[in-house]
C-alpha cells in the first residue's frame, strides 16, 4: 500500500479520536476535572494537527477527489460546511488554547470555549462522515 492509499484512513482516525478526546474534555471539565480537560484538549490538538499534515500531504499526493455516490447533494453539503468551519476552527482552536495553557486567562477561555468547542467537534465528526461517504461507499 502507498502512502497515498493509508494516509485517508489515518486522516479519519486522527478525526475520530480528535472527536473522542473534544467530547471526553468537554465532560471533564463539566465534571470539574480540570487535569483530565487540560490532557483531553491536548490530545484533542496533537489529533488534529496529525490530521492536518495528513491531509495536506494526501492532498498534495493525489490531489482533490470527488464524490460519486448517489447522495452526492448531501455529501456536498455536508463538505461545504465542514471545510468553512474548519478554517473557522483552527484560529478559534488557537486563540482559545493560547488564553488558557500559555496566558492563563481562564474566564476569556471560557467565552471563547463556547464557540471554539461545538465548530471545533462538528468538524472532526463530519470529517469521519466525509471520510466513510468518499471512500467506503
């Protein structure tokens, strides 16, 4: 197998657990559990910036590929939204970790959090479903 072939699988992988580690911090911290937030959120980033450098080389491989299934209108909404906001989500992503690991500006964390949270987890699960609909349907 090529890297072109195994990066989409590792791309999804590194959506899903994204998704995984968002959704466990998120009950972290409403759990009061600020150490298991601060390593979930963490993890969270290292998925996704693997994700990231996944897809550009996936990208610069093989170039754009195009979906032909027979539910192509959602699939193209479906992409639309998960590509606007996952340009969205990375200055959200970043301005929201710099106010809390690096600034310690906890309750600006927390306004920016309300946002940054829902576009940041919508992207990494509508990237396993953008994933399952290109390449396993």
């Amino acid at each position: 197998m090529t890297l072109a072939e195994v990066l989409p699988g590792v791309n999804a992988s590194m959506n899903a657990t994204s998704a995984l580690a968002l959704f466990t911090g998120y009950w972290a911290i409403r759990t009061k559990r600020t150490s298991l937030h601060w390593k979930c959120m963490a993890v969270a980033f290292a998925a996704s910036s693997i994700f990231l450098a996944g897809y550009l080389i996936r990208f610069a491989l093989t170039g754009a590929h195009h979906y032909a299934g027979p539910w192509r209108p959602f699939y193209l909404g479906l992409l639309g939204t998960h590509m606007t906001l996952a340009l969205v989500a990375l200055p959200l992503i970043l301005r929201t970790m710099w106010l809390s690991a690096v600034r310690r500006k906890y309750a600006a964390h927390r306004r920016i959090a309300r946002w940054t949270f829902p576009v940041w987890a919508y992207v990494s699960v509508t990237g396993v479903l953008v994933y399952f609909m290109l390449y396993r349907l």
